[in-house]
C-alpha cells in the first residue's frame, strides 16, 4: 500500500559545552557504537557485513556521498513499547539493519526496520544557529559553548504508524545525543588540570 507511505523529517539538538573540544565529538561519534549503546530502547547489536545487495543499494542510495566504500554495517534490536507504560509484556524487539558512515561534520547512518521503516540520520557537530531547521535550542547553564550536536533525521514509513514513530524517534535520539555530550563533558572534566 505504497499511498500510505509517507516522509517526515525529526532534528534534535543539544549544545556542547565549550569544555568539550567539537573535534573531540566528531572523532567519538566516529566509533559508531557511542550512537548504538545510549539508545534507551537498545536490546543488543552485532557488527555485519552488508551482503552484495545492501552493499550496491548503499552505493545507489543519494543520502551517501558518491563512491562510498568505507561504511560499517551493525544489526541493532530495539525493544519498543507498544502499550506505553505496561511494562515488558507490552513491548515487541524491532530489527534495524544500520549502515554507518563517516563524513564531514559527523556520522551518517541509514537504518532499515522491519516494518517498511527507514530512517536516514545525519549526526552532525554544527556552529550554533548554522542549522536553522528545528526546535528552538534550549540552553541552560554552563552551556555557554559555541557548537551544538544536531540530529536531522528523515523518515519514510507507513501514514498509520508515523505518530508512533515521531515519538520514539524523537525521544530516542534525544536521548542519544544528551548521552553523547554528557559523557564527553565528563571525560573533559577527569582530564582537566586541576587549579
């Protein structure tokens, strides 16, 4: 029922302290698994290789820089609620076939779930405000640093489940990226001379 396929786009954003060298969060989102681990609905992952298929689909796909050959494959279970608030008998493991790549500002991953849903993320180190799309960057204290860590993220999937998957999308990947700057703050504080 391809009428009922629709396209969204979700960003989310969360700004680095400027304790945090944006070289140090481009090269940590670079190892891949600093995007997979923080995931709150990560049941497990394995490393993969994409098989010929994927591999010239990748090739095909626009998202990807031409001539992409340096990618990394990762098959990463999710448990997702279905009933919201139950507890885990209400949950089902979603598969996502994920393809990774580093580019300029960060990391790209393309991530096939069953279902018929794709979502094309770009994880990004940008200058404040260079990324007009989105909400509103709320800045609290101690978060006086010149770059933020952006997510935009474009989603094709089935009309009737896109509510559900906004949501979960959005409240992941935020988690995700507070994550990710959280645990680079406190790596700059433990390596931080002391005065």
């Amino acid at each position: 029922m391809a009428f009922l396929q629709t396209r969204f786009r979700v960003i989310n954003r969360v700004p680095i302290p400027s304790i945090v060298d944006p070289q140090a969060v481009r090269t940590y989102l670079g190892t891949y698994e600093s995007l997979i681990t923080p995931n709150p609905y990560l049941e497990r992952y394995e490393l993969r290789t994409p098989d010929a298929a994927e591999q010239e689909e990748i090739r095909r796909d626009p998202f990807y820089p031409p001539n992409t050959t340096h990618w990394q494959g990762y098959t990463v279970y999710e448990r997702v609620p279905i009933i919201p608030g139950v507890g885990d008998w209400a949950t089902t493991v979603v598969e996502i076939s994920c393809v990774f790549l580093t580019s300029e500002h960060g990391v790209l991953c393309r991530g096939d779930a069953t279902g018929g849903v794709t979502v094309r993320s770009r994880y990004e180190v940008r200058k404040r405000g260079e990324i007009q799309e989105g909400p509103d960057l709320a800045v609290g204290p101690g978060e006086e640093g010149d770059y933020e860590l952006v997510d935009v993220s474009d989603v094709d999937c089935n009309l009737v489940v896109k509510p559900f998957v906004r949501a979960k999308l959005s409240s992941g990947h935020i988690s995700i990226l507070k994550t990710v700057v959280n645990k680079l703050v406190e790596q700059a504080k433990a390596s931080a001379p002391n005065c």
